[in-house]
C-alpha cells in the first residue's frame, strides 16, 4: 500500500473509531463520569493505571475505584486521611492490590501538593516531539515519598525501554481535542505532536501488517520507531491513528486477515 493509500486508509478509520461510541466499551468512559479537571485527571490516571486484562474487567474495578473515593477523586486524594484510606483495603485488579492503590492516592496528594498537579509535571519536562522523558520525570516524582519498592512496577518508564502503553493512552486522553467528544483535550500546555502511540499487542500487530513497524517486540524503540511512521502521516496529531490501529485489531482483526 503505498503512502497515500495508506493514510486514506488509515484516516477512514481513524472517522469510523475516534467516535462517541468508542465510549460505551471503553475505560475512558470512567473519566467521562466527571466534569472537574482535576476529577477527570484522577479518574483517567487510576483507569490508565489498571489498563491491562479484559476490557470488561477494567471497567469494572476502575468504578469500583471511583467508588471507593467517594465519587470525587480530587477531593479524596487532597482531603483523605489514615481512616480514608483503609476503606481501601481490598481492592485489586491483577497485580494491582490495595497497598498499591493507597500509595498511589498518597502519591497523587504530592504531585498536586508538592509539582504543581499532574499537568504541570508532564509540561515541564516534555520535548519538542516526545513526552518520554516527561515520563521518566513523572515517575521519579511520583516515587519520591516513602513507598513499597513493588508498586513501581505500576509506572513504565520509556527510559528504559518501555513501551510505556497506559501513560502513553492517559497523556491522550488528555491532551488531544478530537471535537468528537471522546479525547477531553483539557490540558492546553502539550500539544498532540509531542505524544507517542499506546502500543499494545493489537496495534502493535496492525502496524506490522500494514509495514508501519518493521521492529517485533512492543517495547520503548518500537514506539519511536512507530512514532516516527505516524508522524510522517500526520505531524500535528499522529496518536489519532492509535484510534485506528487499534480498532482495527480488536473489531476487525485486521492483523489476521
């Protein structure tokens, strides 16, 4: 397929998939549950965090989380106290237990304490065309409290050769304003040229069917690698494709055909 092929191709689907109804079985549809920036935020982080299993599944257990802080994020994670967060106890989703949710509840108190907010810490350290090592600074900030060495595996690091897939989706959710109501675009200080496509099994698969990733393993170099592909497709905002990559995997296994 060539060039232009390609990205008619792609742009039809990003049209059929960067759609409302994307929500109705997507996590994103936790965040949308909120109206306030930083609500939507928290919502959309902690659903980012868990983002790995059954589709089903996540849904599921982040409203549970949302539950559990009283349906307001924000006012949790800055108002809690010791009493609070043992209402978390038993949480779980996976490898994700209740000693990882509370630190990340404290953790967030912190960022918005301590940086700023969660907006303020990834604007100031993103480059030009990457929000990597915005990530890599994220993380360090994140863990500078007191915490269990377990739950940093919670937060990929591009660094070191992550693909980084769930922060790359949140940074997404939050930045890019695709005026169809699915993307919440309420953060003005990034702008969609500096983000990387959420790479999972199922765009990672696509792209490899439709020669936009030649490199095997879904890690840190495949992202820039497949970076580098979308941007040439589209400069100013090459993570729409993300929306056709993957529904092209998961709703037309594409990469099967």
């Amino acid at each position: 397929m060539k060039k232009q092929e390609l990205k008619e191709f792609l742009d039809l689907k990003v049209t059929a998939y960067n759609h409302p109804r994307f929500i109705e079985s997507d996590p994103i549809q936790v965040p949308h549950e909120f109206s306030e920036k930083e609500d939507i935020e928290i919502a959309g982080f902690l659903t980012a965090t868990i983002s790995w299993g059954n589709r089903k599944s996540i849904i599921t257990n982040a409203k549970k989380m949302m539950t559990l802080l009283d349906q307001a994020p924000f006012d949790f994670v800055m108002n809690h106290d010791t009493n609070d967060l043992e209402k978390l106890r038993g949480f779980v989703h996976r490898t994700f237990n209740d000693d990882d949710f509370i630190h990340f509840i404290k953790s967030l108190k912190h960022i918005y304490s301590q940086h700023g907010g969660l907006e303020a810490v990834f604007s100031k350290h993103s480059e030009a065309f990457s929000t990597q090592s915005a990530i890599h600074q994220f993380k360090k900030q994140f863990f500078e409290i007191e915490h269990l060495s377990r739950t940093q595996k919670h937060v990929s690091d591009p660094l070191k050769n992550s693909a980084a897939k769930r922060i790359n989706m949140f940074l997404r959710w939050m930045v890019r304003d695709d005026t169809n109501g699915v993307d919440f675009g309420i953060w003005k200080t990034l702008s969609p040229a500096q983000l990387s496509c959420p790479l999972d099994v199922h765009s990672g698969n696509v792209a490899r069917s439709l020669g936009l990733l030649k490199r095997t393993q879904n890690d840190g170099k495949a992202v820039i690698e497949l970076d580098n592909a979308l941007r040439k497709l589209d400069k100013n905002d090459p993570v729409k494709y993300d929306f056709a990559l993957f529904g092209l995997g998961v709703f037309e296994d594409f990469s099967k055909s």
